[in-house]
C-alpha cells in the first residue's frame, strides 16, 4: 500500500492486522494444536474475527493500485476524452477509497469480548409510585418483544409486583448471541411522561424507573469466598404455584465487603433460588470491575456518549407527542407505540454507531 494515498496510522493498523491473520492460520494449521482446545477454540474466534479485516485490506490495496495506474493516465493521456474518463475514474476510486478506509476503521475497533454474553437485565420501579411501578412492567414487556424479534430467551430470576398489571422490580437473563452487546446501553434512568388513568384532571404526570444491564458472570471470572456471604431463606410471596407461600424457598444472599444483596424467589426450590441468586451476585460483581475500568478511560475520553452515570436520566418515554428521546445522542422517534412493542432496533443502532465513533476516536488519538 501506498502511503501517500493511505493514512499512516490506518495502514500500519491494517499490515498489523494482516501479519496477525497469516500468524494464526500458520497456528491453526498445527496438528499439534488438537491437543490444546481451549487455545485451538480462541485462535478460531480471532481468526474469525481478522477474516473480514484482511479481504478488507486486500480490497484497499487493489483499489490504490487501480487509483495509482488512473493518476498516471490521467496526467499522461492526450486525447482529451480519455484524460476525462481518466479523471472520473480517479473520482470513483477516491470515494471508494474513502468508503474502504471507514470500514477499515470500524472493523479495527477492539470488540469487547463482554459484547457477546447473555444480559442480566434489572428493572426497578423509580420515582412516581404506582404509575412507574407500572411503567416498569411496560419497560419488561417492551425488552420481552424485543428478545422475541430477535429470536432470543427470557429467564425470569426475581419478579416483585406492586399493584394489579405493575412490577416494582424484575430481574431476569436475556439469552441469546450478542444480548449483552445490545442492550448495555439501556443502563441508566428512563423517564415516561404520560396522563395516569388515575388521573381525573387529565394532568400529565412524570415517573421514572431505573434500568440496569449486566453481562451474565461466568463462575471462574468472578471468585466469591462463601465465608464473605450471609444467606438468609424465607417464605416466597406472590404467583408461583401452591407450595410457594408455605415453604422457606426464597432466598437472600448478602455479600459483606460490597453490601450487595440479591433476593430470588422464583423457584419453589430452595437449592435453585440460590443458584440463580449466586449467578446474579457474580453477574452485580463483574459489572463493579467493569464500571471501574470503564470510569477510569471515561476520565481521559475526548468525547462521551452521556456520562456513563447510572443515575443520569438516558431515554423520556412521552405519551401525548407519542416521541421517545434517548438524550445521551439527542436522538428521536415519533413511533412511541412501536418502541414499546419491542422495535428498538433503530434507537439501539444508533447508540451503538455513537458509541463505536467514540471507540475509534480512542484508538486514533
């Protein structure tokens, strides 16, 4: 590749990234690597990974070399129509260099390995009483439809409802590829502004409901001491079948150092809710570390999307304008009923191209 027709540090990035892949088919091509299948899996995924970057990158090299040979008969060529057509096609391959080195720059950008796990997703009524308690199940119910377009699962861990249709807080696990990557950005405060049924005066009312996205923790990420735990078992309330209101089967874990706790009550067996509550415990645990980690880069970022914090209002759900504005990216939709029936893909794409430009910014500075 030339230089000149190329950024430095885009094409050094991209030689990298071709020398890698040669590397690690040299590896896979070992068969001695049979014998090592947890080494023999992650050259696969990087291989997988650095596929599409070196097609990529031979693109980019033909088209400079086609760019390099239109130059030169464009300041050569006699005949006026053929220096025309010359220099429409040095046009042509400029902006087709341009639409190359963006992709080039996009497929660059580390993938958190963490994109790719299932989510922990907590909902939890806010300020407003019944009426966010309610806007909480409409926030569960909207992320169910969304999880079933995609073709995903829904595990409910804990679901505590407040009056007849409302949920004060739902825990529960998104299964399915990628559902941490999607939905990690739903983390913060979300905000709904809407006439209650309540309400006789026909006054619009502002209620909120905290929404948090964990990536689920594997056992061997996040090391819990049993002698730092405190568990506690009680007697289940609400809906879950006959045994649930008789037996101690809820469960309260309390880690001590962190003073988190965790309730799960959605099985009728004792040894079951302490399971799920364990894997929400690691799932609360690894987020602490990956929360510092992230606080520590956002103090050095250039450019946010929002300020990271989990307290900041992130997305108003308004009824009357039938509008939802997500304000990290100031972007809106006037289609309010079709967010809530689970089509988020055009405001979660949009988070997700905000925050990939913030990632490149990152990496070019």
């Amino acid at each position: 590749m030339k230089a000149s027709l190329l950024d430095d540090r885009l094409e050094k990035r991209l030689a990298e990234a071709v020398e890698r892949f040669e590397e690690v088919n040299v590896a896979l091509a070992d068969p001695d690597l049979a014998q090592d299948l947890r080494r023999m899996t992650a050259l696969g995924r990087e291989r997988a990974e650095l596929e599409p970057v070196a097609a990529l990158a031979g693109d980019i090299r033909d088209a400079l070399g086609e760019l390099e040979g239109a130059r030169e008969l464009a300041g050569e060529a006699e005949d006026v129509e053929m220096r025309a057509l010359a220099e429409e096609e040095v046009r042509d391959l400029e902006k087709r260099l341009e639409v190359l080195s963006e992709r080039a720059r996009q497929l660059l950008v580390p993938r958190d390995p963490l994109d790719d796990r299932d989510a922990v997703v907590e909902i939890r009524a806010g300020t407003g009483g019944d009426e966010a308690a309610l806007f909480a199940a409409d926030l569960f119910r909207m992320y169910r439809r969304f999880a079933e377009r995609r073709g995903w699962r829904i595990e409910p861990l804990d679901i505590s409802e407040g009056i007849p249709g409302s949920f004060k807080e739902a825990i529960f696990v998104v299964r399915g590829q990628g559902a941490y990557g999607f939905l990690r950005a739903e983390s913060g405060v979300h905000r709904v502004q809407r006439v209650p049924e309540t309400e006789s005066q026909g006054r619009i009312h502002t209620s909120a409901a905290t929404v948090a996205v964990l990536p689920e923790a594997q056992e061997v990420e996040v090391d819990i001491d049993p002698g730092e735990l405190r568990i506690d078992v009680f007697r289940s309330s609400g809906p879950g079948g006959q045994s649930v209101n008789t037996t101690d089967s809820a469960v309260r874990i309390t880690h001590l150092p962190t003073g988190l706790v965790v309730t799960c009550q959605d099985e009728k067996s004792q040894h079951k809710n302490k399971a799920k509550a364990l894997r929400v415990l690691r799932s609360r645990l690894l987020d602490r570390q990956v929360a510092e980690q992230e606080a520590e880069r956002a103090r050095e970022r250039k450019m946010q999307v929002g300020t990271g914090d989990r307290s900041a209002k992130i997305r108003t759900y308004n009824f009357p304008q039938s509008r939802v504005t997500d304000h990290r990216i100031g972007f809106t939709l006037h289609r309010l009923d079709e967010v809530l029936e689970g089509d988020l893909e055009e405001l979660l794409t949009q988070l997700r191209l905000a925050h990939q430009e913030e990632r490149m910014e990152e990496q070019e500075a």
